[in-house]
C-alpha cells in the first residue's frame, strides 16, 4: 500500500494524536522515549512498534535510525513531525507556515546522545510535576528556540578586563515552573559532556552571571561524574568571586541522579557556595513548603 493510500485509511486514534502532538512539543522524540511515555516500560513491544510503523508509513511521523552508542546493532531511531501532521499542528498547535519550515527532522550524528539526555531531563521532570499537588504548571522551552535567538550577554573579557566581548548563551532548555499558589520561576539547563574546554565553560558561566544578574535564575547543570562536578563548581566560584556575583544562581548534579523520582523532590542538587544539597520543591507534605528558588539568594554562603 502507498503513503498516500495509508494516509486515507488511518483512523487516528486519541493516542496517536497525543503522539503527534508531543513529538512536535519536544522537537523530536526518540522512539524509546515514545514507548516509556505511552505504552509504559512493560508495554508490549509489538504494539509499539506496529503502530509507530503504521505512523511512520503514513507519514504522520519520520524516523531516522541513528549510531549505536555501543557499538553493536542498531541505534534508536529519532522520530519527528512528518507532511500529514501539518494540518493536526495548524488546529492543535496554531502552526504557521514558518513554523513548518522551522520543523525539526534530522540532528549531528555526533549529538544524538547529548539531544537524547536532555529530551530525559525534561521527561522525567514533567513526570514528578504531574504527581506533584503543589505544582499547577511546567512551561518548556526548548534549545531550538534559543538557537534562533541567542541570549546575549556583554560581560569583561577574563584576560583584558576593559575590554567588553559579547556572549551568546544558548541553553539546552529552559522551563518555568509555577506552584498552585502562583508562583512562577524560570531555570535554565545545562548539560554537560565533558568535553568542552575550560576557556568555553568559564564564557558562559560568566555570561549566565551577568544575564541572571539580580533576577536569580537558577542555572541547573549536570555533569556526567563528580570529578567534573568538583571542577565546575571551582570555575564557578572563581567567576563569581571575579565579577562580584552570587555564586548561589547555579546548581550542579550527576547524571546518574537525574529521575522521574528524583528530579524535583530529592536532595540531588549542590547549590555552588551554599552547604548542603537541595531539590528543586519539597516532597509532598514537607513541613517546609518553600522551594529553593524562592530562597535563593537568602542562605548563607558556605565557609
């Protein structure tokens, strides 16, 4: 059967449509990420795959295989937005034609992984909010869009400080969270691969204290071990200490702590200069009901 003869007789089913409208949400989705949102982890791999299939063949979806980060068989593939949504997304979403063209539909071999991560983070922090009675709202933004228009940022040049170079910050995303008692805080995230240099990291850590300035946004970055944590924090508070600045606006955690189960409610988060580890919000019937966010800049700073 043709794409266009599949096209005619696919009923879409309210599944489907949810399927169409996340992929377009996140700027792509991997296919594993599909599978653990709507059919869960122990959902039957036949369906699953029939069914993608089914909107792949279609052309609802697209997909493309990428490398195998072992080495061995075949990658997960990316899925995104494929002609026979556009008419979905015009009604569901308000998608104009620039946004059509601004569609998503391959990434760098290179950074499929790092993509893969950061389509995680964002998964398993809307996951913990919706469980959350405390939390009404999360507000994605995604790196697409910041990629379009940079955050810039004029900060003193680390080696002639009277000369003023430009920054542009482009963060893997950024999501506001708004409490049931209206309060509303934006963070930005970082994801760390250890692989950039010092001279690179150290621009944008100035350039984030020079953009939060005194609106204390939290700058979330997570490494991939402790050893890169203990350095970043270092870098940090060299920075800070060199631009006058609180140190306090970011927090760094380990990959391998980032969960659904963790994410927001658990101690995983150091905040640089300030003893202890916090989360994001206070579990559920927590006797302390003011997230961290809204005391930022009010703890003191460590010895």
């Amino acid at each position: 059967m043709s794409n266009a003869a599949l096209t005619k007789v696919l009923n879409l089913t309210p599944r489907d449509i949810e399927i169409i409208l996340a992929v377009f949400d996140y700027d792509g989705l991997f296919s594993y990420q599909i599978r653990n949102r709507f059919w869960g982890k122990n959902g039957h791999p036949s369906t699953y795959y029939e069914r993608l299939a089914d909107l792949v063949k279609s052309d609802y979806l697209r997909a493309k295989s990428m490398n195998s980060s072992t080495g061995r068989g075949s990658g997960y593939r990316l899925i995104t937005i494929g002609r026979a949504s556009h008419s979905l997304l015009r009604e569901r979403r308000g998608l104009d034609e620039r946004g059509i063209r601004q569609l998503r539909h391959s990434i760098a071999m290179s950074e499929w992984l790092h993509d893969a991560f950061v389509r995680d983070f964002r998964q398993s922090l809307e996951f913990a909010a919706s469980v959350h009675p405390n939390v009404a709202d999360v507000e994605w933004i995604n790196e697409a869009v910041f990629k379009r228009a940079p955050i810039k940022a004029e900060v003193a040049d680390r080696q002639q400080p009277e000369r003023m170079v430009t920054v542009e910050l482009v963060p893997d995303g950024s999501f506001w969270l708004e409490l049931t008692s209206g309060v509303r805080k934006q963070h930005y995230l970082e994801l760390d691969q250890d692989t950039e240099h010092r001279t690179k990291i150290v621009g944008r850590i100035r350039a984030y204290l020079k953009h939060v300035g005194n609106a204390q946004i939290p700058v979330l970055w997570v490494v991939p071990s402790h050893a890169r944590a203990e350095k970043l924090e270092s870098w940090i508070q060299q920075e800070a200490s060199s631009l006058k600045a609180r140190a306090s606006v970011f927090a760094i955690t380990t990959r391998d702590q980032v969960s659904e189960r963790q994410v927001l409610t658990h101690p995983i988060w150091e905040v640089v200069g300030v003893s202890g580890k916090r989360s994001l919000l206070p579990a559920s019937g927590a006797a302390d009901a003011q997230p961290w966010f809204v005391k930022l800049g009010q703890e003191p700073a460590s010895a």
